[in-house]
C-alpha cells in the first residue's frame, strides 16, 4: 500500500469514527430528552400535620462536645511535637 493510499485509508477511518460518534452523540442526547409518561406521578405536596400519627419528634440539638485546639504559628515546630507524641504513645503501647 502506498503512502497516499494509507493516508487516504486513515482519513476515511477518521471521518466514518466522527460519523459515528456524532451520531451516538445524537442518540443519547435525545434519549436524555425525550420523557416516558407515566412513570412518576405527583400526587400532592403538603406540610404535615402536626397532630398526625408517627410525627418525629421535635428537633433536639445534639451533645457538643469541645475539643482544645491548639494552633502553632510555627508549623515545623507543630509537627515535630506530634511525631515526638506519636513515638512516645508507641513506646508506652509497646511496655504495656
């Protein structure tokens, strides 16, 4: 096969690949758009009674439980304190 017969080859493959893919393009676009009545029926949307049976129960908050937060300006100085903690918890697992 020649250059300019492979070249020739390569193009039409090329062009009959965008052929394809637009016209997949096509399809899923109208498949997106196109609706199937019947599957989903609203019957109505309403607030809830609040004497209804089964009502949750009013919204309580829940426990907040606080946490020291320690920030360092020095980060180095941060993170070599939390391997030094991270080893010294190793050694007293290892112990006990």
């Amino acid at each position: 096969m020649s250059c300019a017969s492979r070249k020739i080859a390569d193009k039409a493959l090329e062009l009959r690949m965008r052929d394809a893919l637009e016209g997949l393009a096509d399809f899923a676009t109208r498949f997106a758009w196109t609706s199937t009545p019947g599957t989903l029926t609203i019957l109505s949307i309403e607030a809830p009674s609040p004497d209804a049976a089964g009502a949750p129960p009013p919204a309580t908050r829940a426990p907040v439980v606080p946490v020291g937060c320690r920030r360092s300006r020095d980060v180095v100085s941060f993170l070599l304190e939390r391997e030094a903690r991270r080893e010294r918890q190793a050694r007293t697992a290892d112990v006990a």
